[in-house]
C-alpha cells in the first residue's frame, strides 16, 4: 500500500485531504498536536475508508519536527508516494502587536518545516521516480496584506519555493503542485453559520470538499498550481495587477481604517 502524509490532518483542509485520499485507497498519516483529535480522525477513516491510518502526534513550530516525521515514517518502513504540505496559522494582527515567539512560530510552520518535509520525502520520491508533492499556500501570496504581513509573507515563499522545486522535479517524475485558495470554511474562520451560509452562497468562501477534490485533480496531473473558485481567481488576478496606492486608498475607508486599527 502506498502512503500519504498530509501535515495538519486534525481539522479544516487536512482533513479534508485525508478524506479523498483513503477514498482513493491511500494509506493516511495523520500529522498535528493535536493528539485527541488525531486518534478521532483515524478511527473515522479506518471505519469509514477500510485504510491503514497512523498518527503522528509533533507540533510543526519546532525546530526538527520534519526529521521527526521522517524518522517515524521510516521506522514504519511505509513508502510514501503523496506528501501534502498544509498545517497552517492563521493570526490577524500588525507586525509591532504580534509576539516574536508567534513570528517564529509562523515562519516555521509555513516555511522551515515544509522546506524540510519536501527535502526529505522528495528524495526519496526522486530515487523511485514517482510522487506527488502539495503544498497549500493562500491567494494571500499574491498582493501584500496589511495585519496578516507575517502570514501573507510566508505563502509568497511557499509560491516562489513550489514553482522552483516543481522544474527541479518534473524530470523525475515527481509532481509538484501549489494550492491558492481564498476562503474556505473552516474553522481557521471564526465566524457565524449565518455569515458561512452567506458567503457560501455567493462564492467568495468555499467547502473544503470541493477545494480538496480540485486540488488533488491539479496534483495528479502535475500541475504546478491551483486557484480553486472564480471569486478566489479574481482576486487574484485583481491583486496582480492593482497598484498599492490603490490599497492605500481602501486603508482610508472608515470601516477599514477602523478594522485595521484595531488589530
């Protein structure tokens, strides 16, 4: 049985991912600290999907969580042909408000952690010549964000590190594919059913199902991105090409200005 490692698996997007993956008869390795949450997950694809689940209980933020990972998988002797690089932080305040230890937290659960993983298990699947790498970046990586500096910062590394690895891994056979999505409904979102339903109806947030299910479609075809839903395609394309004086503007919308002050 091949095997997928999919990085905050607990909730949310991994999840999901761990979902469609068993369903196409993937063995799953669950990987968060969230130890409680991790054994629920596996029992539910083990009932659900018949598949062999193991749990890696590590928090992502320390310094060797990747040889970690690595060293368990191998014990186990398992052979993993798909790697998905999602576990995520989500921290809405300005640079000055924010913590030094969240930064450091941040910057490694995006970047040094991911790098790391892909290092790794992208041996590996370059030695076999077969593999499939995803790594969730944001739409956020496109345009920069006022009180979300550090995390938008950290998805524009993910999109610049993906394109460069997939042309590095193309001529083995391995895929690499970045995911940009906008707003899916997680509970990355604190926000009301009400206000979920809403935006769900009009577009702008999306179910995890149907991000995963176009996301995995990209990865097994090798593509090197993914920008699922129209809305999050607009704003991409939106954000591409306004100029900052324009966000500068927006910043001065009394709401905004209001918003972002608060943070």
């Amino acid at each position: 049985m091949s095997y997928a490692v999919i990085t905050g698996a607990s909730s949310g997007l991994g999840l999901e991912f761990a979902r469609q993956l068993a369903e196409r008869g993937y063995g799953i390795i669950v990987v968060s600290n969230q130890p409680d949450e991790n054994r629920l997950v596996a029992e539910m694809l083990c009932l659900q999907y018949q598949v062999d689940v193991r749990v890696i209980d590590i928090d992502l933020t320390v310094s060797d969580a990747a040889e970690g990972v690595y060293r368990m998988v191998n014990s186990w002797g398992l052979e993993v042909e798909v790697l998905v690089s999602n576990a995520g932080m989500l921290l809405f305040s300005t640079l000055v408000r924010t913590p030094l230890e969240r930064l450091e937290q941040i910057v490694r659960l995006h970047c040094t952690t991911p790098v790391k993983l892909i290092r790794l298990f992208g041996e590996d699947m370059q030695k076999r010549q077969k593999g499939y790498i995803l790594i969730t970046s944001s739409s956020t990586a496109w345009m920069p964000y006022p009180t979300i500096s550090h995390y938008a910062a950290t998805k524009a590394f993910l999109k610049s590190f993906s394109r460069s690895v997939w042309y590095e891994f193309k001529r083995y056979g391995v895929g690499v594919t970045a995911l940009f999505p906008g707003a899916v409904d997680t509970p990355l979102y604190h926000l009301s059913e009400q206000k979920r339903k809403w935006l769900r109806r009009f577009g702008v947030m999306q179910s995890p199902r149907e991000t995963v299910a176009v996301a995995l479609r990209a990865l097994f075809r090798k593509q090197y991105s993914c920008i699922p839903g129209f809305f999050t395609k607009f704003t991409v394309v939106l954000c591409t090409f306004v100029p900052v004086w324009v966000l500068l503007l927006i910043l001065k919308v009394p709401v905004i200005k209001r918003l972002y002050e608060s943070v």
